[in-house]
C-alpha cells in the first residue's frame, strides 16, 4: 500500500493518505491519530494544488526506490 484517495466521514472534504506518512515531512500533512500514516486534506472548492501534491507523490515514492520502505 503506497497511498490512496478517500472522504473523511466527519468533515466530507476529500484527502490523500500517505501509508507511510511518518518519513514524509511537509507543513500541510496530518498525523492525526494514527501511528503511521499522514493525511493531506483537499479543499474541494479550490484548485488542486498540483504542485504540492507531486512533491509528496514524488518524495513517499523516493522512499520506496531508495529501499528505506520495504516492499514484499
């Protein structure tokens, strides 16, 4: 599991879950209460701010190719 598109139920705004959250450092990212993951929430009456949403992509997959996450 990398990352994936989802609702939260509460405040019905749309948000990108990084799995492996805890090694991605960036203001805009919520730990929340979960021990590993890191959300990052989306104003659905806003622009996509792409430019954010590439570096995260680009930085968690790094993290994958570099082998600092293992994968089976």
């Amino acid at each position: 599991m990398f990352c994936y598109l989802w609702t939260d139920k509460k405040k019905s705004l749309p948000y990108l879950l990084f799995v492996e959250g805890n090694f991605l450092h960036h203001p805009k990212l919520e730990k929340g209460t979960r021990s590993r993951m890191k959300t990052f929430t989306v104003d659905p009456k806003e622009d996509l701010p792409l430019e954010t949403i590439r570096l995260l992509l680009t930085d968690a997959l790094a993290l994958y190719k570099s082998g600092k996450i293992k994968t089976k």
